[in-house]
C-alpha cells in the first residue's frame, strides 16, 4: 500500500515540472520562477494529501518538492512552499504533528543553507547527486525523532521494524523522484542557457557585420571632419573657440564607439603570449589612478603573485582598463575601488570591488547584452567587448551587485598550461 502510495506521489512530483517543460519554459526568468513555485506548492499538497497513513504519521514526497524550491526556485520560493506544507500538515493534525513541524523547519533551514553551495556546482551529475543526498537529511531527522518518540512511548520493539521497512520503501522513491525531477530542470536550464547562446551569437554577428560596414562608410569621412575642424580650431581664437572643443570631444567619444564596434569585426586574438598578470594589473592601476583621484576615488590593488596566462596583451588591458573605469565612474566621491589578485594551482582570480551604487537582479541580467548599459551615454558595447575577450582567453566574467552596496566584478583565468606541466 505504501508503495502505490509514494509511486502516486512520484507522479505528483513530476507533473508541473513537466507543465513548466512543455509550456512555460520561453517565459521570463521571474515569470518562471513565480509559477514554478506555485506548482510546487500546489503538488507539495497534493503529495500530503494522498500520502500513506499510519497511525497519526504520513509518508510523502513532500521534501522533494521543499529542496526542488529551495534550490531552483530562490530562497523565497523555498519558504513560501515550507509555509504551504506547515499549513497543510495542521489541516490535516494527527498524533506526530510536532514532530511534523519539527522535521519541516529544520529542513528548509538546511536547504537554505546549502542553496549558495548547490549553485557553485557546475557539472550536470553532480547536481543530481547533490540534491539527492540533501533531500535524504529530512528522512534521517524524522527517524531520530521518531525512534526518540518511539521509545518514550514504550512502543519502540513492536512499530521499528515496520518503520524501517518503509523508510526503505521511501529512500527508494526519493531517489526515483529526485533523480527525474532534476534531470527535467537541468534540462529546462540547459535548454534556456542555449536559447541565449544562440541569440547572443547572432547579435554579436550582426554587430561584426555592422562594424565592417562602418569601418568603410562612416570612419573615413569621420576622420576628415575631425582634422578640418582641428585646422579650423587653430586659427579661432574668439569665443567659438570653445565649440570647436566640444565638437572634438563629441568626435573623439564617436570614435570611441566605432572602435568597439570594430572588436567584434574581429575574429580572434592574433599576438598571442605569455604575461604577468600582476605586471599589467599594476601598469593599469597606475594608469587609471589620477583618473580615480580626479573622481575622489580610493583605487587600491592587493596580491603578488607572479602567475602568468597566454592572451593578447592589449586586449586583455583593453577588458582591465574598462572594468576598473566603469568602477570608477559608479562609485561615488571618498568612495573605494579594490583590485584583487588571487591564485591556485590551476586558475588566477582577478576580483574588481566597488562602493558604488550597484545593480538590481534585472540590470545583472542585462548586463553584456547589445546596447545596454547603466551609464546616461554608454552603449555597453565595452562590456561586451570584455565578455567577448574573456571567453576567448578560456575564462570566465561574472558580475554581482546589491543596490546602495557595491559591484564586484570576478574574472576567472587558467594558469598558462606550460607552468602547469613544469609543476
């Protein structure tokens, strides 16, 4: 009986994963989220309302649904669908119900605990095996307590084989339910990670072939309007003087742009070597540092370590230069900009810090697409540059944020391979 029971559930737990599979998947991220959460409460009901019975304790897969919310759902999604259960489990009483209660809290207390550790896993099948070692830790509280109860009771040689035969009953259906239930998510993630690999690419190629049109078109008649008005501006000496000044500024900030443009034309970095990454953190430092005290910023940069990696020398400033400078410009007067140097034995990290205003979750997600940017006169195309350069260098670019807090930039590179196999 136990087992038609949980297999039900089983089912249960399947059902909206496999609604949000078919049919919300092409939804913004937060729609997803909101309704991925109101079908994990409405099946973590379900799956208590149809659970085995017996003597005032109900099985269930309950848990699963509790974990699957906190760890792809968000922390509040997580407690939302524990709040659900707490008050589906009182509607329903029985002996065991503080023991219910018990078991439920503590639970969700862990799974918030381990969500952040659950995201800093990358592979696929490490995932899995992650949440299904986490979604056991509730079965072992509820046998400790319940063999606590047991035995306050007098009770405990009579009821523990029973219980542990369905203990077994229901680590055997965990592994089924959880096992299926995060292939289907990681597939949906997979899947929506691809759709955005796809869009980014054709946007990058249509920005390539905009810039070499632009190249021809609109960087030669450019470059002769900038040197007349430079003649022209030598020979005023009144009050226009100062429009020719502006004029140049606007020229120059126009050929800034074109030439981010002409990165993507790009295909690959072609002088490629081997450098120091701290040697040309600190060339950059120097560089942006009367920039910084022109804005009454605190630059500062820690770690000296001498690790090298195989890149483009200038393109790799070129990401540096304007990473530390978008810094700079969204931090605030007396506030700081950290550079950091870390290493080990296979990667450099390089963690860019600031006091500034930081981004909400919807700026972050934006960030590196075409033509955004949270400047007035920014086009963003310099942090797609970066993201760009990064990839290309084997490396990883991340950004995080909290509003009125600050930004940390993380850029994660390999260690040049030949010091590897010396080692």
């Amino acid at each position: 009986m136990i087992a038609e029971k949980l297999l039900l559930n089983v089912l249960i737990v399947l059902m909206p994963l496999m609604v949000m599979s078919f049919f919300v998947n092409d939804r913004k991220e937060s729609q997803s989220k909101v309704i991925l959460t109101t079908l994990l409460a409405i099946a973590a009901v379900l799956c208590m309302v149809f659970a085995f019975e017996e003597q005032g304790l109900y099985w269930d897969l309950r848990y699963v649904l509790l974990v699957l919310a906190f760890l792809y759902g968000g922390r509040r999604a997580g407690w939302i669908v524990c709040g659900v259960i707490l008050l589906t489990r009182t509607y329903l009483g029985g002996d065991h119900i503080i023991i219910g209660y018990v078991v439920v809290v503590v639970s969700s207390t862990i799974f918030n605990l381990y969500a952040n550790r659950y995201r800093q896993v990358n592979q696929k099948w490490k995932r899995v095996c992650f949440v299904i070692s986490l979604v056991f830790l509730p079965t072992f509280i509820q046998l400790t307590l319940l063999t606590i109860y047991l035995q306050l009771l007098g009770d405990f040689q009579y009821q523990f084989g029973q219980v542990i035969f369905y203990i077994f009953v229901l680590m055997g259906t965990l592994i089924v339910a959880v096992g299926f239930a995060t292939l289907l998510l990681e597939q949906m993630l997979e899947r929506r990670r691809m759709q955005e690999e796809m869009e980014r690419a054709v946007k990058m190629n249509a920005i390539s072939e905009l810039a070499a049109s632009i190249a021809h078109e609109v960087r030669n008649p450019l470059t002769v309007v900038k040197g007349f008005l430079q003649l022209m501006q030598k020979d005023e000496k009144g009050k226009n003087n100062d429009y020719f000044s502006i004029a140049l500024c606007e020229m120059n900030r126009a050929e800034e742009i074109i030439s981010d443009y002409l990165n993507f034309a790009k295909p690959h970095s072609k002088n490629v070597q081997v450098m120091e990454v701290n040697q040309v953190l600190r060339e950059i430092v120097n560089i942006l540092t009367p920039y910084a005290l022109k804005e009454n910023v605190e630059l500062k940069i820690e770690g000296s370590n001498k690790t090298t990696v195989r890149s483009d020398q200038n393109q790799f400033k070129q990401v540096l230069i304007n990473l530390i400078k978008n810094a700079i410009e969204a931090t605030p007067k007396n506030g700081k900009v950290n550079v950091d140097l870390e290493e080990d034995k296979t990667v450099v990290k390089i963690t860019i810090t600031d006091t500034g205003k930081g981004m909400s979750n919807e700026q972050l997600t934006n960030i590196g697409t075409l033509f955004y940017s949270t400047k007035d006169k920014g086009t963003g195309l310099g942090t797609m540059v970066s993201f760009r350069i990064i990839a290309e260098m084997g490396g990883t670019l991340r950004y995080e944020s909290k509003v009125n807090v600050g930004t940390k930039v993380t850029i994660v590179l390999p260690v040049d391979s030949n010091i590897l196999h010396n080692e």
